[in-house]
C-alpha cells in the first residue's frame, strides 16, 4: 500500500508518512460521538447516580466515543472499524439511552433492567473483542493471489439479466409508484400478487444485490475505459435500478446507507480526510435521516424533535430486542447454533429442510405475541441465543475471522475483487450487526457469489500485465 502525497486533515512527514490528527481536532470527534449527546438529553444527575442501566448505556456511549476517536486520529483510519463504533453509538447507544430515560421503546416488547444490563455488557465485551481481534498483529506475510478484474463480456451477461429481474420486481412491488410511498405499501402490493415474504425475499434481495454490483463494476471499468459501451450502457440501467429500489423511503435504510457506502469506498480515492468525513457523515445520517424519514412514509406525519421522540421507531430498536433476545434465552436456553445454520444455508428451500430456522426476530416477535413480526436480531442477540453467553465470544471470533480475510485481500494486493468486496463488507456491516443474520447472510452471500462470477481469475499470461495495470489503493485499507 502506497502512503498519501497529501491530506485534508492529516500532515506529511519528509519520508511521505502521513502523521496522526491533531489531538485538538480528534476531540471535537469525540465530544460530537460521546458527552454532546449526553447534554443533548439532559440526563439528570438523580438518573445518572442512581440507576445503573442508564450510567451502564452512559459508559457503553462514552467507550464507543473513546474507541471511535482512537481510530479517527490514525494516520490511515480503517472504515470497518469506525463503523462498528459508529453503530454502538448511533444505533444502540444514545437512542437507547434516550429510551431508557424515557420509559418507552419501539416495540411492545417486555424487558426487565437485568436483561437490559445483560445486553449493555455483552455489547459492550464484544464490540471490544472483535476489534482487537481484527487489529491483532499476524505473522502472515503476503502471499500470491489470483488477480481478479471485472470483465467485460461478464458484466454485459448480468446487466441483459437484471433488466427482467428489475422489470419483474418492479411488477412484484405493485408498480413504480409503490417504490416511492412506503415499505408497507411496497409489502402489501407483493402479498396481493400472490407471492409470500418467504418466496419473494430472496428473490428481491437478490435482485438488490445484483443491481449494486452491476453498478459498482460498471463505475470501476468506466474508469478504466471511458467509452466502454458495456460499462455505459450498465452504469445508466443499473443507476435507474438503484434510484428505484434502493431509495430511502421504500427500501430499508440500512440497505440505503449499504449502497452509497459501498459505491464510495470501491469508486472514490480515499484518504484520511474523507474517510474521516464519510464517518461522521454516516453518523449524523443514522441519527436523523433514520427517523425523520418516517415524515414521508406514513401517514400521521410527525417530525420529532432532537431527543427521545425522534428515536421511538423501530429504526433504533437493538437496545431492547438484543434485551429481548437475552430474555427469550433465559426462558428457552440456547438453539447450539440451529439459528447459525440457516445463515449459513439461506438459500436451502423450506420444502427440502422442514427444520429451517425462521429469522431471530420473527422468533422473539413471535415468543412476545407481537403480530408485526418483521424486526432485528442484534448480532449480540444472535449470539446469545445460538450459544448462550458463550456467543459473546465465538460470534466476535468467527466475525474478525472472516474481516482478517477480506483485509488481507485489500492489503496485499487490492484488485477490483478484494477492492469491491472489502468496500462491501463496510457498507454492509450495519445490517450485519443488526440483523437478522438470516437475511443478512442471504444478500452477503449472492453479492459474493455474482461478484466472483463477473470477476474471474486472470490467466498466467495476462497476471503480470493485470498487475502493473492495477493502481494501488491511496488510501487506508477499505476495512
């Protein structure tokens, strides 16, 4: 990896090393992610002193605030592991505070101070194992690996199939219009076409998946060849895609965040300056476009203010599902990792493995009587209820495991593949960490699956001319 020329933010050494953020400028980082929050919600001393659930999610804030602005100063900050701060502070930090302060939670699901409590230290053990285990240092030196670029006649095979995929999604949902109102008219249009959740998602989240990488490849072989007439022709069918399936309103935020992340970090040279930017961009993105895009998608429209209001939806609701989760093992003990399996197999059908597990929170949705079952399952949640309090540690192992392999593939040698899927890997690590990992896994899966199909291995003949074509990445490594 090559050092950066220059940066925003950062200040070049005479030997090209770019130097870490000035302390003074890290902690503005750091009051933004941690103690202006607290202020914003006002939590009163009594509350603070007094309860121990509140100066426990008071402590998880303020850890994710520390951990966040450690890798905000870097020289070369990692996107992965700024995401996993970002998420405990903006997803399950200061919205479940403010719920607790509050008393009110997005969905009517019963949980006692102890299995919240019992939520807030698994997260926060957790949250520190995996990332000191994705930063623990290797002996593994570089070593080959097949070089893998987008290929041209692949990528106009997969953007001839997406047109029908898109133009059949486009009649599951109920018509364009249905793409631009609201995800329950979007649900309501697809069950009336005769097509239930559990036949039409993967389908759906397939074609997403698709239309994504299509456009990703696309930008990246633009690049390379402006008058590519197969990269122009899938960059402007794939961005139509994108602009309906993946808007704010009808499709699920995450995923909205998952798609701009992705095109960002796989298109855009990245240095510290906008890494750094990108991050806090994200935050106040979870913070705000989260909630105040219900203003548009239902139809008592109320905008909530800064504070408790603007957080009561099911947007922010890993504080007390992952407290459910905990719940629903006390009452029912461990799956031993009947949940993990079908993350591993989602796309096993039901009629073949009647046993197939349902997703995490259909089962807590369900063991709670709530007749809306289409919530989370915080990967803390996922882990105790697949293996008890042992899941805290084995699910931060099998995590950092597999974000190890993707960095080295982004390190040692970023061609379009390690390049793509490590970009993917931070823009989709909210979903992961929210859930459910069923579905979660069926989109990471079929992304990975079309990705190693449009971008097959490079020939002994053609490896050593790949490599001197592919620039390095100026930047730190995409995770």
């Amino acid at each position: 990896m090559s050092t950066l020329a220059s940066t925003t933010n950062g200040v070049t050494s005479a030997s090209g090393e770019v130097s870490k953020l000035a302390f003074g400028k890290a902690f503005f980082a750091f009051i933004a992610v941690g103690p202006l929050w607290l202020g914003l919600l006002q939590v009163p001393f009594d509350e603070f002193a007094g309860r121990y659930i509140v100066l426990t999610q008071v402590i998880l804030i303020l850890i994710s605030a520390v951990m966040f602005t450690i890798e905000f100063r870097k020289a070369n900050p990692r996107p992965l592991l700024l995401m996993i701060w970002l998420f405990n502070a903006a997803a399950f930090g200061i919205p479940g505070l403010s719920q607790i302060l509050s008393s009110t939670y997005p969905w009517p699901l019963l949980v006692s101070d102890e299995e919240i409590f019992a939520a807030q230290l698994a997260t926060i053990f957790s949250s520190l194992l995996l990332v000191f285990l994705i930063e623990m240092s290797s002996a593994e030196k570089a070593r080959e690996v097949a070089v893998r670029r987008v290929d041209t006649f692949r990528l106009r095979n997969l953007t001839l199939f997406l047109v029908p995929a898109l133009l059949y999604t486009f009649q599951l949902g109920g018509g364009l219009q249905a793409f631009f109102s609201s995800r329950g008219a979007l649900s309501a249009a697809k069950s009336a076409a005769g097509l239930s959740k559990a036949q039409s998602g993967l389908f759906f989240t397939g074609t997403q998946s698709l239309t994504l990488l299509v456009c990703v490849c696309a930008l990246i072989l633009r690049k390379r060849e402006k008058n590519n007439a197969v990269a122009n022709i899938a960059l402007f069918v794939s961005v139509s895609g994108l602009l309906i399936i993946a808007n704010p309103l009808s499709a699920s935020r995450f995923w909205f965040f998952t798609v701009v992340t992705t095109l960002a970090l796989a298109t855009i040279t990245l240095t510290p300056g906008r890494i750094r930017f990108g991050a806090m961009s994200v935050f106040i993105g979870i913070l705000f476009i989260f909630p105040l895009a219900d203003y548009f998608r239902r139809e008592n429209r109320t905008v909530g203010s800064v504070g408790s209001s603007a957080w009561q939806t099911g947007d922010f609701d890993t504080l007390q599902i992952t407290s459910s989760a905990i719940n629903w093992f006390y009452q029912n003990g461990s799956v031993w990792g009947h949940q993990l399996m079908g993350a591993i197999f989602p796309m096993v059908p039901r009629s073949i493995w009647p046993s197939k597990p349902y997703d995490t929170g259909i089962l807590i949705a369900r063991a709670n009587g709530m007749k809306f079952e289409n919530i989370s399952g915080p990967w803390v949640g996922e882990a105790v209820i697949n293996f008890g309090f042992f899941g805290v540690v084995l699910f931060p192992i099998a995590m950092a495991y597999g974000a190890r392999i993707i960095r080295r593939r982004t390190e040692f040698f970023p061609d379009d593949f390690g390049v793509i899927l490590g970009a993917f890997s931070v823009g989709y690590l909210p979903i992961v960490l929210r859930g459910s990992l069923i579905q979660a896994s069926g989109a990471a899966g079929i992304f990975t699956l079309l990705a190693l199909y449009l971008m097959p291995k490079v020939s002994s003949s053609k490896r050593l001319k790949s490599r001197l074509d592919v620039v390095p990445r100026q930047s730190a490594p995409t995770n």
